[in-house]
C-alpha cells in the first residue's frame, strides 16, 4: 500500500536530501562542467548517466547543466570559441566566408575552429565547475543553517 510517509522516503532518496553540502556542490559543479562542455545535445543525457552511474544529486548536476540553456547558449559559444582561440591559436586559415557557406562546404569551412572551440569548452567547463563549488557548497550551508533555526 502506498502511504505518504513511503512517498517522503522515495521523495528524499530521489532528491539526495541526505546527502553531505559537498556531494551536492560537487554534483552541481559537474552539472556546471556540463554546461560547457562540446558535446551539444547530450547535456541532459550526460547529466542522465553521470548521475546515476557515480549516485549523485540528479537535479543538483541538471541544475548546473542548465546553466546552458536557449537565453545564455549564444554568450556561452561565442566565448567558449574565443578561449579556445586564446588558448589555442587562430587557425592559420583564412577566415570563413559565410556568403559562401553552404551544407556541402560546411565541414570544411568549420574544421580548423573545431579543435579551438573543444579545448574552449573544457577550460570554461574547468574554471566554471572549480567557481561552481565554493559558491554552492556556501548556498547549502547558509541554506541549512537558516533551515536549522
């Protein structure tokens, strides 16, 4: 029989509502990694298999993934593309003529920026989940001490 009380419990465990501020900040910072990370259009999926492979807050990393979302995914490719181009050089091509630039030619064009714009990713991706941490880890513990009161 399903009572409220069995309904808390799986509410509880689905939400890591158990779990240490550090498991937590740590599942949100990964969640943050994520959202910088290349791999356009398996963020949600990623999110999906780390959380349930390594057991970590499953909305915690979502909410860090969504960090990425419609309003912030131009900011997010345009400096995601700059870093790796700081960080990796200009490509030694010549820049891409989008007036030309159609389905058949497209790889083409876009290949020497791939490279750059992985590695841009991954640095945002580091420096985003190393700030993520301490800043979540503080918010749990502010959160739980008003909780507590």
């Amino acid at each position: 029989m399903i009572s409220l009380r069995n309904i808390r419990e799986q509410l509880v465990q689905i939400l890591h509502l158990q779990e240490s501020p550090q498991r937590t900040a740590f599942a949100f910072a990964l969640g943050v990694f994520i959202a910088f990370a290349p791999h356009y259009g398996f963020h949600t999926v990623s999110v999906v298999m780390l959380a349930w492979a390594f057991r970590l807050n499953y909305l915690a990393m979502l909410m860090g993934a969504f960090l990425n979302n419609p309003w912030t995914i131009a900011p997010i490719l345009g400096l995601t593309l700059y870093t790796g181009l700081a960080a990796f050089g200009s490509p030694t091509t010549s820049p891409i003529d989008f007036s030309n630039l159609h389905i058949d030619n497209l790889f083409e064009s876009l290949s020497p920026y791939l490279l750059p714009f992985i590695l841009g990713g991954c640095i945002l991706g580091l420096i985003g989940a190393v700030l993520a941490y301490p800043i979540m880890l503080c918010i749990i513990y502010r959160y739980r001490a008003v909780k507590s009161h």
